[in-house]
C-alpha cells in the first residue's frame, strides 16, 4: 500500500529490502564498517542481515554513528569514536542462511547525513572485496552505501577495502511540516508576533521542497539548517512540560524555529523558555530563572511536526556549550521514552548535540519522567 494511506502513519513507507544480490562474498574478517547516506528522507533501519563465515551460532556486535568515520578522531578504528553497541547477541539465523540483526530501536540516518557501522563478530563475517574505500557500492534512491573496510578485529588492524554483502531491511520517513496559523480571536490578549513570509521563513516551507532551497544543508554559515530528533515518528508519551539540554560542537549554533508534536488538535497555550548552561546547575522550576522566547495559542496537529517560529532566537556559543531549553504546552507535547540516562546524548549532528531530559507535571511543577524531545531545530552557524 503507498505511503500515507491509513494504514500507515504519514510520511512513513512500507517496509522496503535491500539485498546486494550482484556481490560476491568471496572475502572475510571479523570486522567491517561502512558508511550509508540518506537521500531525499530519512531512513530507517530495522534489521541487517549478512553472510558468516559457517552456519555456528556466533555472538556479534553492531556500531552506529552519525558521521563518516572518515572523518572520525581515530578513523573509526578508535572505541570512542563509536557509542555503546546498538546490538550485542547472538542473530538468528533467515531461510536464505544469512545472519540477521533484529534491532531493538531503528538506526535513524537523517535526511542528507551520513552514518557509519560497524559490525564485528567472534566468527569471521563474508563481504566482497571492494574497488576504492569510500567509493559509492550502491544507490537505492533511498540511500547510497559506501565501499568500506575489514578489520581483523573489533577497532584492530584494517585489512581490505570492502563491500558490505547481506540485507537492509528498512523505510522512509518524510516527516509534515504544518505552518503556524494566525491567533484566534480568543488568544488576543497575547503578544501580536511578525508576519512569516514564506518566501523567507524556513518553518513555512513544506519539507519536501527542491534542494535549491537555503535549507539544503550545505551552504553557508547564514544558510538555514533543519534537524529532525531521530524519534520524530516514535514519540508516543506525553507531558505539559518537557525540558532538555542542547550542546554546541564547533561551531555557534543559532536556533530559530523549533518544531514540536503534539498530542492533539485542540488549541493550546504554548510557551518556551531557554538559559544558559544545564538545568541541573540552576532552580530550573523557578520560572524567574528563565528568559521566555516564545508565548503563542495554538492548535497543534497529532502526529506531525508543527513549527514555531522562535521570538527571540537561542543562541549557543561554540565550543561544547550547554543551553537548557523548556516547551510547556497545556494540551500536551509528544516525547519518547529514553534508553539512556538523564543528560546522555541521544541525538546529534555535526552542529550539536541533543541531550535526555525530563518531563514535568505542569508549568514549573514537579519533575516526572525521563524524556526524549521529538522535533526539529530550524538553525544557523557560524564560525
């Protein structure tokens, strides 16, 4: 069935297969890691099946990090290059005599960005030796995979440049943007915000549009950016509150639009609130410790994401600095439940770093439930 009928969430596919039926597996190691980069949506794994060196069950690891290895500290040959495994077990074995990696939680490679993997076993995994590392093996449309290289052990000793063999199991996600619509009559009383021009304004722009657009990714530091947390089609719990940390990298980002989803279409007060540094370090349920960057009534649409053109922007210094950012909205604001801890990184690009934080009962009141914020940064960098 084609995507955005009712059997399926909008903006997702089906399920689509890869299989890289004109490669020979004539070569193997206990190590390889390549490189896959979405194209026109994000994409989303769900398993990933390849060729052992026998039938024995074998316990096998699999790495995944946004970004080229390449361009990795130690070239991905370092263990702090990568997080935590993404699967550590023993995969079970399909009727094609593949071993497949059932994974717990889809590996999300984000519009336009690269991702590495890599997969290590105790027994010897097959691939075919490959012509250049880096070179482009295969296009799907969806995704391009990039030759990579064998190891002959987990982050120990590069062997040949190689060409992953197996199965990607996966789909695509195109995440709505909905505009921001006029205030209500009932909602005079707040303040009365600047026009969008959409000729302008990244948030009013649909997400599908040409790559002509200035929100291509790839222009200059005054070219807007747009980021989708990888949970965007996820989030399934709500709060009124949900406050995180944002952390810089190299450059100074500046946040313009952020883009939430919420629980459900009826109008709602919504505020948010930003400060400097990590709301561990201050009175973060004193709302005087706060500046307020935006205060609106709206009606959000459930299961999209709806940008907000910011008041005033957020802007965070280059140079691994924290800003703690706050949404409140009457009505409810969609997050996804954490695997890690408060404060760990569970989303990134190369621009920043998006943190677990917590939701809270009410507008600055009691905190209850880790949370993932699902949404979208619209930003600018410089330096």
């Amino acid at each position: 069935f084609p995507s955005g009928s009712p059997s399926l969430p909008p903006g997702k596919s089906p399920i689509k297969k890869f299989f890289t039926k004109d490669k020979n597996a004539n070569q193997k190691a206990k190590g390889i890691m390549y490189q896959m980069q979405a194209e026109e949506a994000d994409v989303k794994i769900e398993k990933i099946s390849f060729k052992t060196k026998d039938d024995k069950d074998t316990e096998v690891q699999v790495y995944f990090q946004l970004g080229a290895y390449e361009s990795f500290p130690g070239g991905g040959m370092d263990s702090n290059d990568w997080e935590e495994p993404v699967f550590d077990d023993i995969p079970d074995r399909t009727s094609d005599g593949l071993r497949e990696v059932v994974l717990d939680e889809v590996l999300t490679i984000p519009k336009g960005e690269t991702a590495s993997i890599q997969i290590v076993g105790k027994k010897e995994i097959l691939y075919e030796e490959g012509d250049k590392e880096f070179a482009i093996a295969a296009d799907t449309g969806d995704f391009k995979m990039s030759t990579g290289r064998s190891t002959k052990k987990a982050f120990e000793e590069r062997l040949k440049d190689a060409d992953f063999v197996g199965e990607i199991t996966y789909h695509t996600y195109t995440a709505k943007v909905t505009s921001t619509p006029s205030l209500s009559p009932s909602s005079s009383k707040l303040p009365t915000l600047p026009p969008n021009d959409d000729s302008t304004s990244p948030s009013m722009l649909p997400s599908n549009r040409p790559s002509s657009s200035p929100d291509d990714g790839n222009g200059g530091d005054d070219t807007p950016k747009e980021y989708d947390t990888p949970n965007v089609n996820d989030a399934g719990d709500n709060a009124k509150g949900i406050m995180f940390t944002i952390t810089s990298k190299s450059k100074e980002v500046t946040i313009t639009d952020l883009g939430i989803i919420g629980k459900d279409a009826k109008e709602s007060d919504l505020w948010v609130y930003y400060q400097k540094g990590s709301y561990a370090a201050f009175d973060a349920l004193n709302k005087n410790a706060w500046e307020e960057v935006l205060r609106k009534k709206v009606a959000l649409v459930p299961g999209e994401i709806f940008n907000l053109k910011l008041d005033e922007d957020i802007t965070i210094p280059a140079g691994e600095e924290t800003v703690s950012v706050y949404v409140v909205s009457k009505k409810g604001v969609l997050y996804e439940k954490p695997s890690k801890n408060q404060f760990d990184i569970y989303a990134q690009n190369e621009d920043f770093e998006v943190r677990v934080g917590t939701t809270t009962k009410k507008e600055f009141q009691q905190f209850e439930k880790l949370a993932e914020f699902a949404g979208r940064f619209v930003y600018q960098t410089k330096g």
